[in-house]
C-alpha cells in the first residue's frame, strides 16, 4: 500500500509538470498501478491534508511527553506519561508507536555495558548463599532488597553509585553517591534504608547483591546482622541473579545527561533529580502503569490512582 501510494505521489508530480508529454494511463500502466486507484487517490488529497494536520497535533502531544522532565521515553513511556496527566490521554500504542516512525522520533537504545563490576569479588570465605534464586517478585514488598554499585563518568573522572532497590516495586529506597570506593559509603546506604524504612522492613527481608569486596567485607556483614536482615548473594560472575538492579542502572545511564557536569555536587544534582523522577514520575508498564512509589501505595492501600481514567 505504502509503495502504491508513492508512485501515485511520482505520477502526480509527473503530471502537474508543464512539459509533461505523457498521459496518466500511460504512466499508471508503467508504475504497475490502476488508473482507477491513482483517481481515488487524488480525489482523497483533502482527507490527507486533513488526516497530516491530525497527525502532527496528535505528534505535538506525544513530544511533549516524550521530553518530559528532559527524559526520553519509548512508546509505552509516552502512553504512560499521558495517562498520568491532570487531564488524561488514552492515545493508542500503535498511534503512538506509528506517529514516532513517521517523524523519526526515536528512543535511544540501551548499550550493553562494556564494562565489569567496578569493585571485582575477592577469593574470601565471606560468601552468603543465593536466598532469592532470581524470584524477585515473589513474597512481597520490602522482602527482596537488592543492592549494587556502578560507576558514574563525568568531566573524564567517575563517582560511584550505591543504591537499594525494592524487586517487587522497584522503588530506589536509598542511594548515596560518593567521590571514592570506600566500603563506608555501601554502608551509609543501608544505613539510610533503615533510617527511613525501618517500619517496613521484618527479620525476613533480604539483602541481596554480588560478590563484591564491599559486600563481603566483615563491616558489611556485620551490620547486616546488626540490622537483623539475611544476607544473599548472586552466583559469581552472574549479572541476571541481580537483573532488576542492572536494570534500574542500565535505563538510568541512558536517560541522564552529564555533559555539563564539571564538579561533583553537579552530579548529585542530576542524579537527585533522576532518582526523583524515576520513584514518583517514570511510569513502568509492569507496574500496572505507575511508577515505583504509586505502585507501592496501590498495592498497600488497594486504591488504583489512575481508577476511571
């Protein structure tokens, strides 16, 4: 159909010139199309300027939130940030998916990460057992916490981001950011957690991460126990035991942008800001359309916030 359409398109254009010498059947006949389809075509060109200006309002709408907040989204991020708004927006995914073809508006795609584990697990005795056994999502809000470092370059140096995510809701519950790989910061971050989420948290829930030194350091460990939270670990070398984590940071890297970042408090700026984002405003479409923080409330208070909408 496509194809049709742009050879109708050539021999309209064919036509319209003042030194043509060809007739249109002849030129329908060499195009390989009916002469009959070319007139119903031309006879449509009003419903096609009508239907192009539909399609670029309709296109406005979907760029509007396609930058919302700076942060690029796909198609489903797009139809999610619509149905989030004061007034909401039912546009369909392949609406939205066609209009983004049409004017090339594209969603960066995720890079595979070049690099390993910035902090590579010692040979110790320290190892804990894989409790979670990649079931993320099976026992609950707050039970599987799962934790990790990664690297943040900026200005041709890097900082280092230590974060806690809850696997069944994906909320970033604690994050601290710091210049250097000094254990202390992982242990500022579970610190946190408890400081804020204490009420939540039972002698059940588990803190799962890698075979990182930091995390099989005797420091660690011990608050930990002091904390009276199980400790878990991924197999070595075994980025899917902590997939949901390598997620969170894989999507965080591509939508961040740190060009203008010179200093370090610039960076906590953005990452602040990011982090901000993605619990209260990056909607997941696995999270019944919510993001992380209105997720956690539906599924504790039972009300769905989008309800008639």
């Amino acid at each position: 159909m496509e194809k049709e359409k742009n050879k109708f398109e050539i021999i309209h254009d064919v036509v319209s010139k003042e030194n043509n010498m060809l007739n249109i059947s002849m030129l329908c006949e060499i195009a390989g199309v009916s002469r009959s389809g070319y007139y119903r075509w031309v006879n449509a060109s009003k419903y096609r300027e009508e239907q192009e200006l539909k399609d670029r309002a309709d296109f406005e709408i979907i760029l509007k939130a396609y930058n919302y907040r700076g942060y690029n989204k796909g198609a489903k991020g797009i139809y999610m940030n619509l149905i989030h708004q004061e007034k909401p927006i039912v546009m369909n995914l392949k609406k939205i998916r066609r209009l983004m073809k049409k004017y090339n508006l594209i969603c960066p795609i995720r890079k595979a990460n070049p690099y390993r584990r910035m902090a590579k697990a010692l040979k110790t005795s320290n190892v804990a057992d894989n409790l979670v056994n990649r079931e993320f999502t099976a026992y609950g809000p707050r039970m599987i916490l799962l934790t990790d470092i990664t690297y943040i370059p900026y200005n041709g140096v890097h900082c280092y981001l230590s974060t806690i995510l809850d696997a069944f809701t994906k909320q970033i519950l604690a994050y601290v950011l710091s210049e250097s790989l000094e254990v202390d910061f992982v242990l500022e971050t579970v610190n946190q957690l408890i400081e804020k989420h204490k009420v939540n948290l039972t002698a059940e829930t588990i803190i799962h991460s890698d075979q990182g030194c930091h995390y099989t350091s005797c420091s660690f460990i011990q608050l930990l126990k002091d904390k009276k939270l199980r400790q878990s670990m991924s197999r070595k070398g075994n980025c899917w035991d902590n997939a949901p984590q390598e997620s969170f940071f894989g999507h965080m890297k591509d939508e961040i942008d740190l060009s203008n970042c010179n200093v370090f408090e610039e960076v906590k700026k953005v990452i602040d800001d990011w982090i901000n984002y993605y619990n209260n405003e990056r909607y997941q479409w696995n999270l019944a359309k919510l993001s992380p923080n209105e997720y956690y409330e539906y599924i504790t208070t039972g009300v769905y916030p989008l309800k008639n909408k």
